[in-house]
C-alpha cells in the first residue's frame, strides 16, 4: 500500500513522535511518505525507510499554496490512505478531498476534543462538517473516542481503540541512574522526579512546582528534571529561581526512554490529556507515575498497581501520594514492575501497527 502519514510539523511532540514511529514500521510492508504541513523545527524529526518531507506552509485559516501542494503530492503518488494526525491535518486533508473524492482519510484522534471548543461554536461546528468526509476515526483511548463520537456525533461503526504502541528499548537502570544524576550534578542517592511536555498552559507545570516545594523541606534529597521546550519555559524557569540546585531544565531531548530510566518516578499534572504516551514510555522502563486524572489517564495509570491517580489537582493530595512513594522503595518498585507488565502486554508497537495495517487494508477496500 501506499500511505501519506500527514503531521503538522515533523516535530518531537507526542502524536509526531508516534507517527513516525508507526510510519517506520509500515515501511516493512508499504510504501510511506512522512510530512509535515509547517517548515520542521532546527531538530526535525524524521522517520527511518520512509520519504521525510516538509510542504512548507503558513499556520493560518486556510493557507491555499500550501493546499494546492498537498493536492499535487496526493494526484502524483495515488495514496491508498491518508492518515491525519491533528486538527490542521484534517483540515487540509479534508479540503483536499473535496478536490479529490477518492481518497481515503483516517484520523488518528489523540485528545479530548470537546476540551479545545465550546459546544455550539463556530470551531466546533466547522470541525463537525470536516468530520463528515473522513472514512474512519481511530483514538488512543476509550474515553477520547467516546468523547468524539459525543461532540461530533460521528458514526460508531466507524471508529476504533488503537492504543499507542511503545518501542522496547532496553536500558540498565542502575548504570542509567548514576549517568543522569551525574549529568545534572545531583548526588548519587538523591530522588528524581521528572516531567516531559510542552511548555504550555495545558502541561500545567505551576501545579509541579507547588508540589515540589511543599515536599521539599520534608525530602532534602528531591530533585526535578523538566524536559521539553514551548513558550511558557522562560516563565517557568523564572519561577524557580530559588531552586537551580534542585530543580533542572533539559530542553529538548530526542530519547526520552533513557532519560526516564534514570529517574525515580514520573509525574504529571495536566489539565488535558487524551492518553499520555510518556506514561508509557516511563512504564516500560519500570517507572511508575503519579497523575491527576484527566482525560484517559486512568487508562494508563491504575490506580495503586501501576501508579498513583489522584482524583483533582489537590497539591496536597498530589504531594502525599510522592511521599509514599519517597519512603517505601518497595513500593516503588512494585508499581514499576506492575507498570512495566502492563505496557508489554496491552501496548507494544508490534501490535500497533498490525492493528494500523489492518484497518488500512479494510477502508482502502470500500
């Protein structure tokens, strides 16, 4: 087959990395272009025995050049299916079929949609109508697609669970630990907690920092690690300036899992999420998480087996559930071994991308 795996920007964001993951894997079997509407970022991403390319438009409405290219790439290669994986790539996708009524789109749903427009907005309405021209929708969690079937009142028999599919990248944990604690000049026994996401309102990273300092006068040993990049970091980093020993900044980070490897536990405190992959990826390095439980959180967190899930964004709350986990290691331990069997069971790669192939197969076919 051949397949257009479309992204916004060929970026190391969760659901670009994901695509390009997916898309070297497909690449076994089928023919894959992976691109990005927007110019790629200094670090592009890129995905491994497929063509990479950008096609350079501008984020607005509708950028018409940029339509009128992707049109082109789509009449020149015949793609058996489209896969769009954002808003923007539905749109431009969708516009594109109304040029080109034979193509086949997928959209790989990631989040909770009803979160990003109010009901009865021109957004969502708008979302609505592009909604009617795609073949068939896929989401990471139960939760997200019941949410898009609820908000755009989208045909169920078209729609399907694909949970996201983990690499098994394997890592010695202990050489790992002292290589991270080394790189930030933390002791050899101190506590890492760390967070991956964007820099944005979303990530809700002021919740982290709060956290962190009503815990810190109790747990001496506790240090942080933020990894990510986006347009609140200056302010963030502002905001911690009493705190340059303990609490650190990598910036932008291609391998997240050695990262995470080296850490105690993971920690997120988002006011939106669909299905957070990097819960995952912690998991299959036997780091367990603490999370608020938004969106399809509870899907990869279970509560006391494989984490933490509190139930609001209580600081308190939050606090307590990191302390546990501080001072009985063999707690730790056990939430990161269940974690870790969790994720090799119900989200590995492998069957990912069986499940991606086979659907392809089955909406190329109608």
């Amino acid at each position: 087959m051949k397949i257009l795996q479309l992204v916004t920007q060929r970026q190391y964001r969760g659901a670009e990395v994901f695509a390009a993951e997916l898309s070297q894997l497909l690449a076994k079997n089928n023919e894959v272009v992976f691109a990005g509407l927007y110019p790629a970022p200094s670090h592009e991403l890129k995905a491994s025995h497929c063509r990479n390319m950008d096609l350079n438009g501008t984020k607005k409405f509708l950028d018409l050049s940029l339509l009128i290219k992707l049109i082109k790439l789509i009449k020149k290669e015949n793609f058996d299916i489209i896969q769009a994986n954002g808003s923007d790539t539905l749109k431009y996708a969708v516009f594109a079929k109304f040029m080109l009524p034979q193509i086949k789109i997928v959209y790989r749903n990631i989040s909770m949609v009803s979160s990003w427009s109010t009901s009865g907005s021109y957004k969502r309405k708008f979302n609505a109508l592009l909604f009617k021209k795609v073949n068939f929708v896929t989401s990471v969690g139960q939760q997200s697609l019941n949410d898009l079937i609820k908000t755009y009142q989208f045909p169920v028999a078209k729609t399907k669970v694909i949970r996201r599919g983990i690499p098994e990248l394997k890592y010695d944990l202990s050489v790992e630990k002292k290589s991270l604690r080394a790189k930030y000049e933390f002791q050899e026994n101190d506590f890492v907690l760390l967070h991956i996401g964007r820099f944005s309102p979303e990530k809700n990273h002021p919740f982290l920092i709060q956290v962190f300092r009503k815990l810190k006068p109790l747990f001496p040993s506790l240090k942080m690690i933020f990894v990510g990049e986006g347009p609140l970091l200056e302010i963030i980093k502002k905001s911690t300036n009493d705190l340059q020993d303990e609490i650190k900044y990598a910036g932008h980070q291609e391998n997240v899992q050695q990262l995470l490897a080296g850490a105690d536990l993971f920690v997120l405190g988002s006011t939106i999420e669909g299905v957070p992959g990097v819960v995952l990826e912690a998991a299959m390095q036997q780091i367990p998480s603490v999370a608020v439980n938004v969106g399809g959180v509870a899907e990869v967190v279970i509560n006391n087996e494989t984490g933490f899930v509190m139930e609001s964004h209580n600081a308190d709350e939050f606090a307590n559930a990191v302390s546990d986990l501080l001072t009985d290691r063999n707690l730790l331990h056990r939430l990161g071994s269940n974690a870790y069997q969790s994720v090799m069971e119900n989200y590995t790669l492998k069957r990912c991308v069986q499940q991606f192939e086979e659907l392809y197969q089955q909406v190329s076919k109608k």
